[in-house]
C-alpha cells in the first residue's frame, strides 16, 4: 500500500508576508533615489581626482578584463575602458555592477559609444560572474556599504584572475576624521574602519601584497561653495587634504575551482 504523505502548509492562509527589505534592496532603494536625482552623475565631480590617481596605479593594458565594482552612472567604468580597449593581448573587457537598477539604466544611455563595456545590475554579496575572471578591479567609494564585506571579499576573491589586481577606494574611515562627519546623513548603515581594520580584513581572505595609502583629492574649494556634508569649508579642505584611502591587494596565483567540482 503506497504511504500516505501529509504535506503541511508553513504559511498560514491569513499570514502576512515579510516585506521587510534585505540589506540589498535597502541599498537599491537609497541609491536609485540618489540616481533619480542625478547625484551618480554629480559624484564625478567629487571622486574624479583620487579616481585619476588610482587609475594611474593601476597600470592597466589593452586586452585587461577589468570590474567596477559600485559602479555608479559608469563614468570611470567608461574611463577604465579606454584604456583597456582592443590590444594586442586581445580585446580588453570591462564590466561595471551596482546594486541600484536605475544606476545602471543611466550608465547603459551614457555609454552608447562604447563596444568593450557592458553593465550589469547586481550585488557585490553574490557577483553574478565566473571565476578567476578579472585581471583588475577597482572599486570607488562603494565597499563600506556592502552590508557583509567578508562575503564581498569571497567573492572577489573567487572572480579575480590569478595575480589579479584589487584598488578599493573609500573616503569614509576612521584614520580621516572629518568624513565622520557625513555618517548620520547617511540613510543607509555603514562600516566605519580604520586603515589597520582595513588590512588586516584583506590579509585573513587571503590576499597578498597588502598596501594602504592615502590619496589627497588635490581640487581646489571655492570660497563661496556650499558644504552640507561638513561642518564648515575649512573642515572639507581638510578631508580633502587627509583624502581617501586606497586598499591594494593580489589574489595569489591560484585559480578557484568551478562551482560543482569538488577537490580530494
Ligand atoms: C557613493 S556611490 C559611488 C558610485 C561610483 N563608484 C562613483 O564614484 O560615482 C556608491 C555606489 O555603490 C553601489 N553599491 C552599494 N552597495 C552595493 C552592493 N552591495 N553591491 C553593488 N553595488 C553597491 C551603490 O548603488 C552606488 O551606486
């Protein structure tokens, strides 16, 4: 006689379901009001001068496959795209993600004239890419918002090529005081780290070739701009002058195993 299989429901008929946002979604939500009112294009202004810097410390070369990872409008995906355009090497690849869909339709309608670019909406918590991938990333002003930045880690980790390059650049962390100053404006949690923090994280995923630095922003304030992130232009001169920290690390020369394979 077959068994009887009683299959109970786990929701009942009158529950309400969680719409409580995840971590993801509440970023998503933030940053597509920023995008809807044109603040990802406006952070260019803001971040371009310590983006230059690092872009330059990145050495990059045509036939690179290069992520940006918190991409934002794309205006330095584009800038990471010229220079790893077609080459000898072959034909160099560049993928913006972000975590916010409105972000990405605006990168997309801005970089119509490129053929090496290709945006795409996700999360640096799940990097909807393959392994061992990217020889470079670059990450501007985006990794202290990923709600679980060891997982973040992981994933970059697993996507980046052997010797692989990672430039995380934040201008939120301890050892600048005055970008303490913008936290509670802020809608969304954030990490506040120290320079220290920071290396020892990169180092316990394994990481090589640790570096921190810190990259003034070298753009002059005008005496009548408007601040409302600090307390006074004195004080944003002074962030400007301490500037971000750039986060350098390798991937060793290991490639990560597909998904499926299991080693013995
Ligand atoms: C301050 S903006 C910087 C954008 C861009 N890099 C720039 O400099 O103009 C931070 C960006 O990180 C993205 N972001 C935040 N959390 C993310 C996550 N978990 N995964 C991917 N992107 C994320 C946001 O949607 C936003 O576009």
């Amino acid at each position: 006689m077959a068994a009887r299989v009683v299959i109970e429901s786990t929701t009942k008929d009158n529950a309400v379901p969680d719409k409580t946002p995840t971590p993801d979604e509440r970023l998503q939500n933030e940053f597509n009001r920023w995008a809807s009112e044109g603040e990802g294009e406006k952070m260019e202004r803001h971040h371009l001068d310590i983006t230059e810097k690092t872009i330059r410390l990145m050495d990059l070369r045509p036939g690179e496959r290069v992520l940006d990872l918190g991409c934002g409008a794309g205006w330095a995906t584009r800038l990471l795209a010229r220079l790893a355009a077609d080459g000898p090497e072959g034909f160099g690849q560049v993928v913006g993600l972000d975590v916010s869909d409105e972000m990405i339709r605006r990168a997309r309608a801005a970089t119509k004239d490129f053929d090496n670019v290709l945006y795409v909406w996700g999360s640096a918590q799940q990097i909807p890419w393959e392994e061992n991938f990217f020889d470079k990333v670059l990450s501007v002003e985006s990794f202290y918002y990923y709600p679980d930045q060891d997982r973040a880690l992981a994933e970059l980790f697993r996507v980046m090529a052997p010797q692989g390059r990672l430039f995380i650049l934040i201008n939120l962390y301890r050892d600048n005081p005055y970008s303490l100053q913008w936290v509670d404006k802020l809608k969304v949690p954030v990490h506040v780290r120290s320079q220290a923090e920071y290396v020892e994280l990169l180092r316990r995923h394994a990481f090589e070739k640790v570096e921190a630095r810190q990259i003034p922003d070298d753009t002059p304030t005008p005496d009548d701009y408007q601040t409302t992130s600090f307390h006074s232009l004195e004080d944003l001169r002074a962030f400007k002058r301490i500037g971000a920290l750039l986060l350098m690390a390798s991937k060793p020369n290991l490639r990560n195993p597909a998904p499926g394979y299991a080693i013995y």
